[in-house]
C-alpha cells in the first residue's frame, strides 16, 4: 500500500470477562483531517491513489459485506426503504425531486467486475496527515470484499470541483460507481437530516 496502515500487534478472543474479540494496533500518532484539514487537491490526489492500491489487492478471501459492517460493500438498494423514508420527510418538493432522481439512477447501475476490497469508511477522522499531506489511513472495521462505491461518498462529504474529478479518476473506477458512491453520501445525509428532532421535515434544508 503507498500509505501506511494500521498493524495489528495483540489479537483477543471474547471472554466472560469481556465478551468481545478485541486488538492492539501500532500507534500512529498523525493528526486526523478533522483536527488538521488539509490542501484538498493533494489530499484528492493521494488518497485517489491509494484506494486504487487497495482495490487492486486480492481479495478471493475476503469478507463479504454484512451487518457487521453496515452492508458497506453491497448494493446502495439494501437501504432503498430508508431513503425513500427519508425523502417522503423533506417538506422541499424540488429537493425530494432531484434527490429521488439522484437514487433511482444509481439504482439502476450494478458492479459488474469481480468484488474487491474496500475500506469501508472513508472519513476525515480516519485519514491522518503529517505536515498537510496524507499520510496514514486507519479505521478498517468496515472493510469487506465487494462493490467499491461507498469509499466514493468521500467525494461528495468532503471534496468539490476539481479536487472531487481529481479523487474520482484517481480511484480508477467508472462514472456508474460514483454514481453509486454519490447514492451512498445522499442516504447518510438524508437519514442524518430528517431524522426525528432535526427540524428538515418542517423546513428542508437550504
């Protein structure tokens, strides 16, 4: 990988005591892009690289995606009933308009390629930077082998124009699977925006 990553040093099996597997990892002691952003061209371009690095891994082996994991990996339809929940909320119809066009279209795209691993949650409070640069990728307890998209959210969430083309092409996957990826932020922001006590459902978002 062209980033460092998280490596396990201790690995535990559940016990009465604490009914969990549990893990120690090396510490990394990098800022993440939360505490510290980051030029977001750079950022595009290295963190574009090094999930096409992932993606290209072996991945025969892998896990498939689950509940364990938040289906990430799946088809963005798994949470078909939670959108349309959501956009029913929204009091702005032109809004619930586009959004609900947005999520048809990636619907009607498949991952058509064999699966490959994908990391799951591609956050800013997961990437670490040194220095303004991207330097460290952690956080892989949603990873899984399958359908890419959902590492592409990270364009829509925390990049825009040129740094978001630049991310996308980097990734090496098609216009479809962004599309997907842009299915996958749209669900977050719906459900996070019209959930119970949010307000969106009176007023809609601006």
């Amino acid at each position: 990988m062209p980033l460092p990553i998280p490596i396990p040093v201790r690995l535990g099996d559940a016990t009465d005591e604490f009914p969990r597997a549990w893990s120690i990892y090396r510490r990394l002691p990098d800022e993440d892009l939360i505490a510290a952003p980051v030029d977001t061209n750079l950022l595009a371009t290295d963190l574009g690289r090094f999930l096409a690095a992932l993606y290209a891994l072996p991945a025969a082996d892998g896990p498939p995606p689950g509940a364990h994991n938040f289906m990430r990996g799946a088809h963005p339809e798994v949470y078909d009933g939670a959108t349309r929940r959501a956009l029913a909320r929204l009091a702005n119809p032109a809004l619930a308009t586009a959004s609900e066009a947005i999520w048809e279209a990636a619907l009607a795209t498949r991952w058509s390629r064999e699966p490959v691993w994908l990391h799951g949650d591609v956050a800013a409070g997961n990437l670490l930077q040194t220095e303004g640069l991207l330097s460290v990728v952690i956080d892989f307890g949603c990873c899984s082998v399958g359908d890419p998209a959902c590492d592409l959210a990270f364009a829509w969430t925390d990049l825009s124009g040129g740094a978001r083309k630049t991310f996308l092409a980097g990734t090496g996957l098609d216009a479809d699977t962004a599309l997907r990826g842009a299915a996958w932020a749209l669900w977050k922001a719906l459900i996070t925006w019209t959930r119970p006590g949010s307000g969106a459902a009176a007023e809609g978002p601006a």
